[in-house]
C-alpha cells in the first residue's frame, strides 16, 4: 500500500516537473520564464512534504497516538477529504482549456498549503510518538 501511494506521488511530481519545464519552454527568452519552473519546484516540494506529512500521520493513526480527539479528527478529515489526489481530471481539463499554467499555480499552492496544514495537524502528536 505504501509502495503504491508512493509511486502515486512519483507521477503526480513528474507532472509538475513536465508542465513546469513545457511551460517554461513555451516562455524561453522571456524574463518571466523562470516563473513556471518555481512553481514546478514549489509543486514539487509541497507534494514531497505532504507524503512525509501524510505517512506521519497514517503511522500515528496506527499506533492510535493521537494527543486528542479533535486532533484525531482533524487528521482523519484532511486524510480522507483533502488528502484525495486523483487529480488527472483536473489536469486534463486545463489542458483542454490551455491553461495549464493555472493549474502550476494552483498545484504549487496548494500542495505547500496542504504540507503546512499537514504539519499543523499532526505536529503536537508527532513529537511524541515518532
């Protein structure tokens, strides 16, 4: 299972990392042509945290190391809501669309933003029981 959502996030940061470079391809010679490869790294480093975050947390639930109830719920909310990433739907669509540069910007923030949301939810009991 592991193995799995592992090779899951392998993909999903090939795709940043292969929008980010098509992106700044399409942009070469401009000034702004290092935007897109920022957001890639940002995309990438969001969702590299946010596995580390995610495998901390299914550890912790696990082991049922969880400080308290509501933290145990904050963690089972993000895990089975937000932690949802089958997002090739949305990949495509914006590739429809030609705009999969939006789709840079909103996966570079909203992977850094769900790694700190990550942290902030499993930080008190991760402290303790890792």
């Amino acid at each position: 299972a592991w193995l799995d959502i592992a090779m899951d996030n392998v993909v999903h940061m090939a795709i940043f990392a292969g929008i980010a470079v098509g992106s700044y391809l399409r942009l070469a010679g401009s000034e702004d042509a290092w935007i897109p490869l920022a957001l890639g790294a940002a995309a990438i480093l969001g969702n590299g945290l946010s596995f580390w975050f995610v495998t901390l947390a299914q550890k912790i639930k696990s082991a049922n190391r969880w400080k308290t109830p509501v933290q145990a719920a904050w963690a089972d909310f993000m895990l089975k809501n937000v932690a949802s990433r089958d997002f090739s739907v949305v990949v495509l669509l914006f590739a429809i669309l030609g705009k999969l540069d939006w789709f840079l910007w909103m996966a570079s923030i909203g992977s850094v933003v769900f790694s700190l949301l990550m942290l902030w939810v499993i930080r008190p009991s991760a402290t303790t029981s890792v």
